[in-house]
C-alpha cells in the first residue's frame, strides 16, 4: 500500500462527512495528485452505476454495478473513474428491517438475509481487497466514515469506521454539527468512547454548519483540545447552497427555488422508500423554478402557485410506495392533475406506478393495481437491471417536446420490466389510449395526449441539454461545484492543515 489516507468521521449521521470528503478529493487533486475516495460500507437507497474499471480482468471487483452515489460524486470530484472499489458494500434499505445488499456491485441475496453482525466476516476481505488495491494505484485515498465511530454496540463489528481508519492508518478528522446543539460533547463523548489506539489516529476536530460569531466559540476549543490533545482544525460557517445533494433524506424539506420571479413549480411525491432523489439536485438551481416535496394532497393544493409538473420518483419498494400514495389519497389527486391536463413524470418506480398493473412471480416487490394513467404491466423479475445507457429521444408531445430527437445519457437500476399491456383497461381504450414509445427498448412511454411520461432513465436533469431545452437554462456544473467546495475548505481549515495531514 503507497496511498496516504486521510479519513473523515462524523459524530452522528448527517454531520457532513460525504460533502466533506467530496471537497477534500477536489483540494487534493488539485494539488496534481491521483486521488480516490473510499467507503467500505454505504446505506442509500441512492445508487449510481458505474462500468468496468480501467484494465478490467474477469473477477468481480472488475465487473461493475452499483455504488453509493455520494462516492460516484467524490470519484468525480477526485478527477478519478468511478469505479466498485470506492465503494465495495452497499446496503439499500428496503423497509425498517431490511435492506437489500450490494457487494462489490451486485446483489448479494444470502447476505441480504444474513443477520447484520455475521456478516463482517465474510465482507471484510472484499472491503481489505477493493481498499489495497485503489491504495496501490494512487497516491492519495480519501476514506469516509458512517454514522459515528463511538457506537459500542457495532463496535467489534464495525467494518467502516475504526477498522477502517486502523488498515488504512488514516489521519482522521472528526466532523460534527454545531447547528444541532452540544457539538462539544459530540466531540468528546466520541473521543472518549475509543480505545486509546483509535484515538490516537484522530489529528483533528471540524465544527460544520457553524451560525454566529466564531469568536464566541473561545474557550471551548482550547478547553476541548486540553482535555483530548486534539486540534479543533476548521469552523465551518453555514452554507446551505453548496450544490451537491443530500446522500441521505430530502435534501431540502422545505423545497427550494431558482432565483428570480417563480414561473414554474415542480413538486416530487416524497414517498417512504424514494430512491435516486440526487437526480433532482439540479433543478434546485434552475431559474425562476420552485421543487417542492409533497406527501399529502393538501401539501398539493397549498403550493404558492398552481403546480406545473408532479413527479414520481425512482422507489426501492415500487408496491408498498404505491400502497403508501393511496392510503395519502395522492392517487386521486394525481389523476385529477392528470385529468385537467397537468403534467406527470414517473421515473423509473414512478413509470411502474403510472401502469395498470405490477406483477411479481416471485417475490421480489409486491403484486399491486397502477394508477392507470398508462396502459403498461411492469413484471418484476428475479435479476436486476443495472447499465449506463445513451439513447435518444423520439417524438415526443406535450410538456417535453423539446426533447424530441434529443441525446441523453442516463443509467437504469430496476427489477422491473414494463410493456404495454396485452388487455388494456376498458377505459382507457375508450379513450383511445395507447402507449407511445418515446424511447427505444423499452425506455420510456407517453400517453397519446402527451402530459404523461414514464421514464426507466435516470439522470435526466443532470445532462446540459435537457435542462437548456426543458427550460432555457444553464446551472453551475460539477465541476464548478466541486472547484467550489476545495476553495471553501481551503479558506476555513487552519493554515497547512490539509497539507500535513498527508505528509
């Protein structure tokens, strides 16, 4: 192993490691070296697809798959490929008690159905494996953490944290956030909850989302480090616009808005088992457009203007999600905006929902009614679906003509296959409904009246064209974002820090 680690650790979830590491491989690759990110095990149900790796062989650490999304973005941010070494275990919950797990990129069933603490050993060698192997091929390795690294339950358990930090020898950074109250007991209750040797790899404390004067914060830092010999080496101030997504929950509760006069509202039903919400990001940033979360058709109604699209995302779980939309009465008003002419998108999950029927022979979702707002049956099968796709757009009508004949790039994570129903409902048919192909091989469809369109693609809206032809606009690219975060952490770390904990 060549690689010096840097590791990123948080005293609780939501603390800011993912954003915090995403801006630490931007810094470090500015400085001209070859940088990877690193996390041994993700829980997310937002998923990124990535292809073989450089030179691939024929073992399963070459085959590609799926990954955490955060560490799709922190491969970017590190100017690096990304690849199922950055992020060899991923769990996708499911429900309360139950996740779906990805190893080395593919489902794995029976760890899927293994109880969470017997799993370590057979994951762990994978984890080493895909860790010394990035760590031989670049010079600097960019680890995070989950949850906190203090959870004494987990601890003998833990494959992520300490153990983690321990095989890589990481110089670790301990992040907490300040905005939720008792940061410095965060810090040292962490602190004192790891063995001696563990604390001895923590080179620095983080103060994140930080409102106020920071002068205020004197004498807990010193006090802090007094008790512990560590540095508190950077406060971080609030920055709510930092432009990359959430990796877990909604990323903004309280939706968000473009600048200017609001001309267009979209609303996202946000429902229990949503997945691939970071796909939206970038209509955050869309001029004059509102995104709002919605669970409730009161939610719906109360909008600040008359809502323009209503969206249905991706769902790990399409069946119980649908049961969840009906028991709101969401299903209702959703074919009442449909009815009236307003715009619906389903993607991926949302496309499934928007049929006539789910289907599953053998256990793998749930059977289920659709909404019928298109005359498709998705059939859900034992192997998942999961590729990078660039495909183009054919005709398309109403809200998204400008697509029409457009070249997109995407990626598809699904178990489902969707057709057009042999039988479509009487209804339809009375209405003269047929599904419209508006991409090729099973893609994508539209209701001939054009105001539907079920999508398997995701990534829509991260792709320059689609939002230059959806809505005339340009929005901060990636790479302007991550250039934003290294000059951010560059700023507000203590002088040299960042340097030495490389040297």
């Amino acid at each position: 192993m060549s690689a010096r680690c840097v590791m990123v650790l948080g005293t609780t979830s939501g603390a800011g490691k993912s954003w915090l590491t995403t801006a630490l491989c931007r810094w470090y690759a500015r400085q001209g070296l070859s940088v990877a990110p690193f996390k041994a095990q993700n829980m997310s149900n937002n998923a990124r697809v990535v292809g073989p790796a450089a030179g691939a062989g024929a073992d399963a650490f070459d085959a590609g798959g799926e990954i955490g999304s955060a560490q799709y973005f922190q491969a970017l941010a590190a100017r690096a490929v990304p690849e199922v070494r950055m992020n060899p275990l991923l769990l996708k919950p499911e429900r309360d008690t139950a996740s779906q797990v990805v190893l080395m990129g593919q489902v794995h069933e029976p760890l899927s159905r293994t109880p969470w603490r017997q799993r370590s050993a057979t994951v762990w060698p994978h984890i080493a494996q895909a860790f010394d192997e990035l760590a031989a091929r670049h010079e600097v390795i960019v680890l995070e953490g989950a949850g906190s690294p203090a959870e004494i339950n987990l601890h003998a358990s833990d494959i992520v944290n300490m153990r983690m930090a321990r095989h890589a020898r990481a110089r670790c950074l301990l992040v907490t956030d300040i905005d939720r109250g008792g940061a410095f007991a965060h810090l040292y209750g962490t602190w004192a909850l790891l063995p001696p040797e563990e604390r001895a790899l923590l080179a620095g404390f983080v103060l994140n989302k930080f409102r106020g004067d920071a002068a205020l914060l004197a004498p807990g830092p010193e006090q802090l480090q007094a008790l512990t010999g560590v540095p508190t080496v950077a406060t971080l101030p609030m920055w709510w616009q930092h432009g990359l997504p959430e990796e877990d929950g909604l990323f903004d509760e309280r939706g968000s808005a473009g600048e200017g006069r609001i001309t267009r509202t979209v609303a996202v039903v946000a429902c229990p088992r949503l997945s691939n919400l970071d796909e939206f990001q970038p209509l955050k940033r869309v001029p004059g457009l509102a995104l709002r979360w919605v669970r409730t058709p009161a939610e719906l109604a109360g909008l600040d203007r008359r809502c323009d699209w209503i969206v249905l995302p991706g769902s790990k779980a399409t069946s119980s999600d649908l049961a969840w939309l009906r028991a709101q009465g969401l299903d209702a008003a959703i074919a009442a905006h449909a009815a009236q002419g307003g715009a619906v998108l389903g993607i991926c999950g949302g496309l499934q929902m928007l049929g006539e029927a789910l289907i599953d022979p053998h256990g793998i979702d749930g059977n289920a009614p659709g909404l019928g707002l298109l005359p498709l049956v998705t059939v859900f099968e034992r192997d998942k679906t999961v590729r990078l796709r660039r495909t183009r757009f054919g005709a398309v009508q109403g809200p998204w003509a400008a697509l029409a004949g457009a070249e997109v790039a995407g990626y598809e994570i699904h178990h489902g296959r969707t057709a057009e129903g042999v039988a479509p409902h009487p209804a339809l048919l009375a209405a003269g409904e047929r599904a419209q192909a508006v991409l090729p091989e099973g893609l994508g469809w539209q209701n001939a009246q054009g105001n539907v369109l079920g999508l398997y693609l995701h990534g829509l809206f991260e792709d320059a064209r689609v939002l230059q032809a959806l809505f005339g606009a340009q929005v901060p690219t990636l790479e302007q974002t991550f250039d934003g975060l290294a000059d951010y952490i560059g700023s507000h770390f203590s002088p040299g820090v960042l340097a030495r904990l490389i040297e």
